[in-house]
C-alpha cells in the first residue's frame, strides 16, 4: 500500500509534467521536407546530390579526404584570418584578376559591407538593383535597417534590367548591383554586350558597379569569356563558397586593395572576425579546385537535361510545361507545371522512394494559380544521364501525377 506522504511528494511533479507543452506536430509540409531529404540521400540515381544533406561524420570524413589534397594540413590553423584564410583570398583574388580579396563568413555581410563602403566612397547611399536581387528578397530589408542603404528598383520584370532602363532611372545612385545570374528570374544572364552595355550606362551616371556574382563562377560558359574578364567589368564583386563549389560556407569580397582593406574594418563590426575557420576555408578550396574546373561541363549538360524535359513532358501528354530559360544559362535553371506544389512535390518524393531515381530533388513553389515551379541543378551525379534516362524519368514522374483537363 502507498504511503500517503509519498503520494503527496509525487503529486507536485506530476502537476509540473502536466504542465508541460506538448510538442507540436510536424506539419505536412515539414514531413514531406524531410522525406524529400532521406530519399535524396537514398537515390540510386540523381541529377545533383547535394552533399548539406549528409551526416556531419560523413562532411568531416570527405573534408578531411580532400583537402588534404589541396593544402597542407600540417600548418597550423589560422588565428584571426591568417594562413590558409589569406591562402584562399589570394587565390580568390588571382582568379578573378583584382588586387585583393577578403573572406567573409557569409554572403550577406560580404555585399551589405561592399555597397556600404562604396556609398561613403560615392556619396550616395542610393544603390540601383533589380526588385528580385536577393537583397530586395532575401535579406530582411538589411539596406535600410543596417547599412542605412536605399534601394531603387530598376525594374520588377522577371528578367535582366537593360541599359536603357538604367540610363531613364529618374534620381542618382552611386551603385549599381547586378546580380549574375538572376536566381529567382530563372538563372538569367544577360549576353556579354548586354553586359558591357549595362556597365557602360553606369559609368555614364557617375555611378560605380558592383556584381553579386554568389554564382559567378558558372557564368564562364555562358559569357563565352575567362573569369577575369568578366570580373574585371565590376569595381567589385562578391563570390559564394557553397552555391556552386560545394563548401561548407563562406564568401569573398573582391576588387580594390584600398576597398578590401575598408572591407575588412567593416567585417570586424559587422562581427564577422571570426577565431579560426579552417574547415570553411579548405572546404571552399577544395571546391575551386575539384569543382570550379567541371563547372562548364555541368552548364553543357544541364541544356542536354532541360531539352530532354521539355521534349519528355510533352511525350507524355502534360498539358502544359515550361523548361525557363528553354536554353540554361548555367547549370540550374526552372521547370514550371499546371499543377498545385503539395501535387508535384508528393509524386517527385514518391518517385525517388519507389524507384530510387530523383529527377526533381528541390521543393516546389507557387508561381500562380494552379501552377508549381520547382529549380533543377545539375552537378556530378547528373552527368550520368543521357537525354533518353531524363525522358525515361519524366515518363515515370508523370504517369503519378493526376491527370489536368
């Protein structure tokens, strides 16, 4: 029989646990999240296998392979941006032909830096950018309320601004931020005289050009021109580690050594002084060293993959499909159809968890009524897949996808 003084103790803690809440349930959308991650890493087959997805044991294992071709590991670490950090930038700086470079341990302390340096410089805390640039779409409206920055949209157009557009802005700016490619208009480029054309109609408001090149380093293939080159039309530009190369992180500022030199200054108050960052840094030049040399290949096949899509989507009797651009300008491009997200994205994951093969590995968004877009990125792994596998998958995704009137 149970004291009745032991009763009493035990009661107070049960109340507490009672109390307690319970832990919400996962919402569909964050179960078919993490069911799209485990067939990802499952998939026999895939177009791009991104390697965020794997277990920490197996990121350190396939660091510590790697870079110990690329670098000394024997060298002490680095100790406030010493060693291999100044390895990486002068190396980041050679390849795209500036005076200097500055790591930064992300990207949008690099470019809020960058444009904010460049407004002391100008005078003009203005900065000209398209309305989907990532800053407008990804950062929190960081321009206003951190770098006391102002944006004027030179258009909202799913595409690349024109030099026309630029030359008829209505007030000054002392930047202009071109963002190369354009992520969320589809990976777009302009063509190289496009290019010059745009930079030249800043030169002529007495405004300075800075690229958000996150994704420069596949723009080679497309512009037809070396890194360098390209580059060296910007007074500065800003580079990811991770979108393209596969890094763990991490990003550089490029351009002037008197501006990198002000960059770094600004870096230490934005709190981006970090003690030592070694695996970012070795995981970033193992990226320049393994994939920034198949980049072209990548873009090359990725046109081979989106013909093949398009070409299957329609063997396959869907209504309507979109492949945007019909020709990639890099190596990811997007894919649109006439169906809800939750529908697309349920028979993509399906397809990976019953046949092993993932042709669509991303989430899917709205981009209308009734339509989905998803993006395609192609990497390694994709390099297996003839056009006749890519019609092959689609003939398969779309046979469990309802059928549209």
């Amino acid at each position: 029989m149970t004291d009745k003084g032991e009763l009493q103790k035990e009661q107070p803690v049960r109340r507490e646990q009672s109390e307690q809440p319970e832990r919400p349930e996962r919402t569909a959308a964050e179960l078919l999240r993490e069911r799209r991650a485990a067939a990802q890493r499952q998939a026999r087959r895939t177009l791009s296998r991104a390697d965020w997805g794997s277990t920490i044991r197996e990121r350190l294992a396939h660091l510590t392979e790697a870079a110990a071709g690329v670098y000394d590991l024997d060298e002490p670490a680095d100790v406030y941006g010493d060693r291999v950090v100044a390895a990486l930038e002068e190396r980041v700086a050679a390849l795209l032909g500036t005076e200097a470079a500055a790591f930064f341990p992300t990207g949008t302390m690099a470019q809020q830096v960058a444009l904010r340096c460049w407004a002391g410089r100008t005078g003009d805390p203005a900065v000209a950018l398209h309305a989907l640039a990532h800053p407008e779409v990804h950062e929190r409206h960081a321009f206003s309320q951190v770098s006391g920055l102002r944006p004027i949209l030179v258009t909202d157009e799913p595409r690349q601004p024109t030099a026309a557009e630029i030359r008829d802005l209505a007030e000054p700016f002392g930047t202009l931020m071109l963002e190369l490619p354009l992520r969320d208009a589809g990976f777009l480029l302009p063509s190289w005289e496009e290019l010059t054309a745009l930079v030249e109609a800043a030169r002529e408001r007495d405004a300075v050009v800075h690229f958000d090149g996150a994704r420069l380093w596949e723009c080679a293939e497309h512009f037809g021109r070396p890194l360098e080159e390209i580059a060296g039309l910007a007074d500065s530009v800003y580079v990811s580690f991770y979108k393209s190369l596969g890094g763990l992180g991490g990003a550089a500022l490029a351009g002037p050594r008197t501006l990198v030199e002000e960059a770094r200054t600004w870096r230490h108050r934005y709190g981006g002084m970090i003690f030592q960052q070694f695996p970012t840094v070795l995981s970033a030049l193992v990226g320049l060293e393994r994939e920034l040399p198949r980049l072209p290949e990548y873009v090359r096949h990725a046109r081979v993959v989106a013909t093949a899509l398009r070409e299957g989507f329609a063997e396959a009797g869907v209504a309507w499909s979109r492949v945007h651009p019909g020709v990639p300008h890099t190596h990811e491009f997007q894919v649109w159809l006439p169906y809800e997200p939750e529908v697309v994205a349920e028979a993509a994951v399906r397809q990976a968890e019953e046949t092993s093969v993932m042709l669509f590995a991303n989430s899917w968004t709205g981009a209308g009524p009734g339509i989905a877009c998803t993006e395609v990125s192609l990497r390694a792994a994709g390099l297996e897949w003839t056009a006749d596998d890519v019609r092959a998958a689609v003939r398969d995704f779309v046979a469990r996808l309802p059928t549209v009137s």
